[in-house]
C-alpha cells in the first residue's frame, strides 16, 4: 500500500509544478510583451570545452559586445511605430561553469517537453544570483566553441515559457556580429515570434522575406530576423552577416505584440 501512495503524490506534486510553470508561464509572457518599459536581457557566457582561445575571448566580452541588439531594437521599433523607443536592454551576466542540459538527439514532443523543463530546472539552479534579475528578465545563455573551418553548432533555441534563450555560438571576433544575429533571433523566440523557414532552413515566402514585394524578388538585401538567411535566388540564401541585415518582419511584429 505504501509505494501506490507514493505514486499519487509524486504524480499529484508532478502535476501541480506543472500547473504552477504553466501558469507562471503565462504572467510572463503576457507582461514581457507589453513594452512599456525595456526588457531587461541578460547574457550569461559559457565556454563549450577549456579551450584557452575560448575562455580568452569570453574574458574580451562586455556589455558593449552585444550593445548592436539594442540599437536594432530601437530601429525596428520605431519601424513599426511602437513608442517606446528602447524595447530592450541587453546587459552581460557572470560566467556560468556548468554545462546546460544538451536537446534530446531525437526530438519527440514528450522528450521536448522533458528537455524543457531541465533546461527551465537548471537555468533556476545555475544562473549566478543578480539582484536586478526580475521574473520579466530573458536569460539568455551563449555557449562558447572554438571556431573550425565547416564545423557545424548544435542547434540555437528560444523558449517562451520561462524565457530562457540557448545559444551556441563560436568564440572568434570574426564571428561576434553573426552571433548577435543569432542572439536577437532566440530572444525574439522567448516573447512569442515563430521560426520563417522551411525544414530545409530555406526562408518562407512570404513570411521569411524581408521585402516580398520587391521587383525582381531575387536578390533580397536583407534577412527576415526569424528566417535568419537572405534569399539571393530562388533556391539559395545566405545567412545574414549582422544585424544590419537583418529585419523585423509584419508577422513577426505581431508575433511579439508589436502595432500592426
């Protein structure tokens, strides 16, 4: 009789987190996404392995580095008419040392959700104490490889619930204006915007455009932000090299409660 018990309070408190981060989830994203104020972005570095070409670029990071997200912030809201004219500040938190739960190598829905909530547990357990962190901060997460010629990254992801941010990033300054490419895409994830390409990577059209109503369509100048590539054929893109490249989509806009 004792193990059955137990059952149903391990499942009833399993249940009960459940509702409470669903819940929680919810207060977040509605008031992350009012834009009255700017949203406080936190960027936590993490190096991939010991590599001293990695730990020595994190040690060059400052506030500075990722000061173009706000500056493209601020251009693409008053693009869209949003008054506030700083949507975001984005700032550098300490070092984390522990590695984040790596994604499930099959993803299946049950073991996203269960790679989810790892990643919301440890984010709670390991992000350094900040007393300017509020429960309207995104925390976003940048793990640090070594640049290599034609090495592929793990896969860059963004989650609503909880606001949190994954990404993996290569610790070369060539790289820094391409990595905050990335950074922007995975914060707009956390406050409702959607992926624009197909499973290919190639941008949708026209969703993943930057301009669909240009004449000749091909090249396009710059990227969809949540498309992340610009289509220079109809069949080949390239990713964007910075953020000035890169825009904030109509659908997007209205993804992130931004005025239509």
């Amino acid at each position: 009789m004792f193990f059955p018990e137990w059952s149903k309070i391990r499942v009833g408190f399993l249940l009960s987190f459940l509702l409470l981060s669903l819940l929680y989830s919810a207060y977040q994203l509605t008031y992350s996404r009012n834009w009255g104020a700017p949203l406080d972005v936190v960027i936590y570095p993490i190096a991939a392995d010991g590599k001293t070409s990695v730990q020595d670029y994190i040690d060059g990071l400052n506030d500075a580095k990722f000061r173009s997200i706000d500056h493209w912030m601020s251009e693409q809201a008053k693009a869209h008419g949003l008054p506030n004219p700083q949507p975001v500040a984005t700032r550098m938190g300490m070092q984390i040392t522990e590695q984040p739960p790596e994604f499930p190598a099959k993803p299946e829905p049950w073991s996203i959700l269960m790679w989810g909530l790892r990643m919301r547990w440890w984010s709670t357990f390991y992000t350094p104490n900040d007393p300017d962190l509020s429960w309207r901060s995104v925390k976003i997460y940048v793990v640090y490889h070594k640049g290599e010629p034609n090495k592929a990254l793990p896969h860059s992801l963004g989650l609503q619930k909880g606001l949190i941010g994954l990404v993996h990033a290569f610790a070369t300054p060539a790289q820094s204006a391409q990595n905050n490419v990335v950074i922007a895409h995975e914060l707009l994830h956390t406050v409702g915007a959607t992926d624009k390409y197909d499973n290919y990577g190639s941008p949708l059209f026209p969703i993943g455009y930057a301009n669909p109503n240009r004449v000749p369509l091909h090249p396009q100048r710059s990227a969809e932000i949540m498309a992340g590539r610009i289509p220079v054929s109809r069949y080949d893109s390239v990713m964007a090299h910075s953020l000035r490249s890169s825009t904030i989509g109509p659908l997007t806009a209205e993804e992130i409660n931004w005025p239509k």
